[in-house]
C-alpha cells in the first residue's frame, strides 16, 4: 500500500526519525519534500502556511493520478505507524471514496491523514480545494482542513463522494490542547499516532516520544494461559514442533498455534523454524518471542531463499495453473528441507531422536484444538481429513515419529529426482480435471504418492480443521468434497471426515466466496473465540457482503484484502498476486 507524505525543509526531521522508520516495513513510502521553506515558522496558519497547503493538494492530485484504481494513504510527517495498519485502513475504507482522521472526539476531519480510493471522483474533489485555496494566497490562516470541511458539507458532495471516519481509537491524536503529557489518555489499541494539538518541534518530539514509550507498554497479545505440566522441561515424550516457509497473518497464527496445538500437547516442545530473510520484519520477530515463551528449547533461522535451477523451475508441465507456478512449491520445499536439516543437527547434539515431531506451514488458523496425541499411533503419519485436492493428500500439516516426518521433510529431492521424472506424464498417477480437460497434478498430489506410494507409511486422517491465512484475519474454510462439491471437476473424496461442529462454527463466521462458481468460502477468523481478546479484532468489517468473482479459474487464488477495492479493481479486470 503505497503512502505519500508532503513536508518542507523544517519537518525533514519528523519525516526521518518518525514516519519513515515506523512505516517503512508496511508501506511502499513517496515521499516528497518541497525545496522552498514556504513558511518561515512552519507554524499552523501563519504566513506561508496556505501556500504550504497548496502545494501539497497539488501533490496529492498528483499521487491520486498515477494510482487510479487504487488505494493510497496521505499522511502528515508527524505521525508515527505503532502496529500494522493497512488492513485495518482498507476496512475502513470500505466502497467509501475517503476515510479521515478525527481531530478530536466527535469533531470534523483532519486532513493529516486519510486514507483515498483515486478515481475521477476524488481528483474532482482536490481540485475544487485547490481552486479555493489559490484564491486565499497571500493571506493568514488555515489551510486545506478548512476548505475540505466545508466542501463535504455542500450538496455537490452529499451527492458525489461518500467518506468516513477513522476510528480515533486506532488512528489516533491527542484531540485537545495540554500541560502535561500525562494527561494524554493513549488508547490501547492505538495503530498510528498524528501528533498535533503541540506548538513547536520540542513539543511535538515530547509527545511522539511519550505515546511511542506509552503503546510499547500496551500488550500486544492476548493473555494466553500455559498448561500445568511438570517441572521437567521434557516432563514426558519429547515433542518438536518444526515451521518453515513465509510468514504470513503470523500475529494471528501465533494465537491459534498457541492455543490450539502448543498447549494442548502433554509436553513442552521444543520450537525449530526455518524462513526466508524478508520474514524476518521486527513485527515477526515480536510474535515469535510470544510464541517462544510457550516452548522450551528453539533453533530458528532466517536464510536467503535459494538459487534454484533453470531445470528445476521448468517441471511444471501438466500444474494444475497456480499463483506463481511451480517456483513458489519448490521455494516451500527448499524451506522443508532446510528445516528437516536443522531437526536432524539437534537431534544429534541431544543423542536421541523426538518421540513425535509436528510440521506446520506458519500461516493458518486451526479452528479447534489438536487431541491428546498420546491417543494417536506413533508408527503412523497423521494429517488433517480435509482438503484432498483432486485426489491429492493435505500438505499444510502433519505429525508423526521423527524418522517418518524427516523424511516426509525431503519432498523437494523426491519431486526433482523422482516423482516429476517419471510420474508427472503417466496418466495411471494424475487426476482427471473435467474443467481443463486435461490429466493434471498438484503438490497434494505429489504429497500423497511420496507418503504412500514412495515412503509407504501408514496414514491416518484426524479430526484437526486448518485453514491458510490470508490477509491477516481471514483464512481458508477447510474443504470437503460432501460439503461444498467441486463444480469443476466433478471429482469426490471418501476419506473426507466432516466436522460438523466445524462447520456450524464457520457458517456463522463472516464468508465470502472464494472462486466464482464456487461454495467454498474463506472465513473472518476475528470472530472465532479465541481471536476476541486479539489487538485485531476490533478491525473486522461488517461493511461488505460476500462476493462472487467469477472467471478467475484455478490460476488465481483470490485474495481477501481486495474487497474493500473490488468496485474499481473489477473495471481493470487485473489481481496484482505474488509470492508475497
């Protein structure tokens, strides 16, 4: 999401040491700093300070421009970015052409900062600003904020532009002058601090020093309670938890993986990861501690994705067409890989192999809890009884023995070697896809020929529901053929499991359509009762109805943060997906 900001020379350094260091890891900054101090003092409403407001107008007309069909944020230099922000700026949005900033409790905008959909409507409406501005040149006073306050009370724009206001709990300024910082009442879920209502730099540096120190002491978490267990860090079978591959709506993971796998095993595990070098944000490394304080012992790394061969990358004949083709899988198995070495190397500095070890993808929501594993045979390969795509075996999740989930880790030199060699043109080992006519084959497919065929490990389907996080709060329904059917191919799976408490609990969830043409939804997971004391979960809209996009086919997975942008996105025709 890109955010442009407007400053002079003298807030260069509110630009430097606040907006850009707290933003930069979220949004795609443009930045613009006007080569002439306008205004001498830089203070509001003195003299200069209307030319300072129409060059910037200006600027935004020019920002509004180059993104027609999307969403920007405009922002003021003197704000700082305290948790991520964008999902819940793009919420609030909604189909609205402008969502402001409150200059105080129950008061009218402040133009510091909003969030804008460009389009005809908003370029309109910034040219009218501009056009009143220019004709108060040369005089005191308020600048833009003024101009726009009227302008969105006249009947032209109760006809043309819709806006909103921004929650001031979570966009938030101090709405009143003060003495003392003290009396500063900063919300708990405050995302992104405006500092204004102070005169002059010291001031201001006072304040976003101050509401910075303040969010920083606010729990960012949910208070998780830890199981009783004994006193011995391996007070009964030793257990690993292994993770691999991009982090994605890993805040939200990270309550889910806590709650409903961690502490519920009979053990304290210990937590071994490998990810690729643009997971590792400060935001991450957060939740990671959260999720380290419910572990014992932990190995983690973060290594650049590797340099995988011309040959390699070519092995996509006969794909099922997917985002990012096969380069994204290979990417992922290459993580596994890397992970399964790590496992292997503590292993060896322990002297003895874990009693069970589980793998999961770092980005899902488990929609209930893992049972008891010491009810399950440890000589067998366990996972979820949903989503067997065209035939295929789930791939996100798995648990098992040691030696079985290792070598389960090492698909990536099975595929390359193997499977794509000799499997991927024999039609006796694809599935039949009636919408492409075609025989096909994809990863949950070659996921379940390694396991049976290749490894030949006993599998058993458990009742564990897991969805794929995207966009943060949302995530993927478990799919079952009995349920939701599959239109496109015509195919079914008898080793579905269906739980039906599941279902009850996700038909009640906010669901949107996936495919057009399609029954399977993806769900927002804020309602789900362990996310209901999250930072997160005021941000959940109600503001759209679900959505049926059609002509996407099998290629494109939808994405859920596009929504909110679905009226001006549907004009291009165009979904901007990639790895990240």
């Amino acid at each position: 999401m890109k955010l442009y900001c407007f400053f002079t020379p003298s807030h260069r350094k509110f630009y430097e040491g606040w907006l850009l260091p707290s933003s930069q890891s979220e949004y795609d900054i443009r930045p613009h700093e006007h080569p002439e101090q306008i205004s001498d003092t830089a203070e509001y409403a003195r003299e200069g300070w209307r030319e300072t407001q129409y060059e910037k107008v200006s600027y935004w007309i020019s920002a509004i421009k180059e993104n027609f069909g999307d969403v920007i944020v405009c922002s003021d230099v003197d704000v700082q970015f305290l948790k991520e922000s964008s999902s819940f700026l793009l919420n609030s949005l909604g189909d609205s052409d402008f969502a402001f900033q409150r200059n105080s409790k129950g008061g009218t905008l402040c133009s510091g900062f909003f969030v804008c959909r460009c389009s005809p409507r908003s370029i309109k409406f910034f040219k009218r600003i501009k056009s009143q501005l220019a004709r108060l040149l040369g005089s005191p006073g308020g600048g833009e904020q003024y101009e726009m306050r009227d302008l969105l009370q006249s009947d032209w724009c109760k006809n043309e532009i819709k806006y909103k206001y921004l929650d001031r709990n979570k966009i938030w300024n101090p709405g009143c002058t003060y003495e003392d910082l003290k009396e500063l009442n900063v919300p708990k879920e405050i995302l992104v601090h405006h500092a204004n209502w102070a005169h002059g730099e010291e001031k201001k540096i006072d304040q976003l020093t101050y509401v910075k120190s303040i969010a920083e002491s606010f729990p960012s978490w949910p208070e998780i309670p830890k199981p009783e267990r004994g006193s011995s860090p391996h007070h009964g079978p030793k257990i690993a938890i292994c993770m691999s591959s991009l982090l994605r709506g890993f805040d939200v993971f990270s309550v889910s993986v806590i709650c409903r796998l961690i502490n519920t095993l009979p053990s304290k595990p210990d937590l071994i990861c490998h990810f690729p070098t643009q997971s590792k944000t400060k935001f991450n490394l957060r939740v990671l501690e959260e999720i380290k304080k419910h572990c014992n012992e932990f190995d983690i790394k973060f290594e650049p994705d590797p340099q995988l061969p011309k040959k390699h990358l070519s092995m996509d004949e006969n794909l099922t067409p997917q985002r990012g083709g096969i380069k994204g899988n290979l990417l992922q198995w290459a993580s596994m890989k890397s992970c399964g070495a790590m496992l292997s190397k503590k292993e060896e500095l322990m002297g003895s192999e874990y009693d069970w070890v589980i793998w999961t993808r770092p980005d899902l929501h488990y929609f209930n809890s893992l049972d008891n594993i010491l009810n399950l045979d440890n000589n067998s390969y366990h996972v979820p009884a949903h989503d067997n795509h065209l035939q295929g075996m789930f791939d996100r999740f798995c648990l098992g023995n040691s030696r079985d989930i290792k070598n389960r880790l090492n698909i990536y030199d099975y595929f390359t070697e193997i499977w794509y060699p000799n499997y991927s043109h024999d039609e006796s080992s694809l599935t039949w896809n009636a919408y492409r006519k075609s025989y096909k084959w994809n990863p949950e497919l070659c996921h379940r020929h390694h396991i049976r065929e290749e490894l030949n490990l006993k599998v058993n389907k458990i009742n564990f529901c897991v969805g794929k996080i995207r966009n943060g709060v949302y995530a993927t329904a478990p799919f079952w053929y009995s349920v939701y059917g599959n239109e496109r191919t015509g195919l079914s799976c008898s080793e579905d499991i269906v739980n039906h408490e599941i279902l009850s609990r996700i038909n009640a969830l906010d669901n949107y359509k996936m495919f057009g043409g399609s029954s399977w939804p993806i769900v927002n997971i804020l309602d789900d009762t362990i996310m209901y004391n999250h930072p997160q979960s005021k941000l959940k809209s109600k503001s759209f109805s679900p959505l049926e996009l059609n002509g996407l086919g099998d290629k494109q997975e939808f994405n859920p943060s596009l929504l909110t942008r679905f009226s001006s996105w549907v004009d291009k025709m165009t979904l901007k997906m990639g790895r990240k």
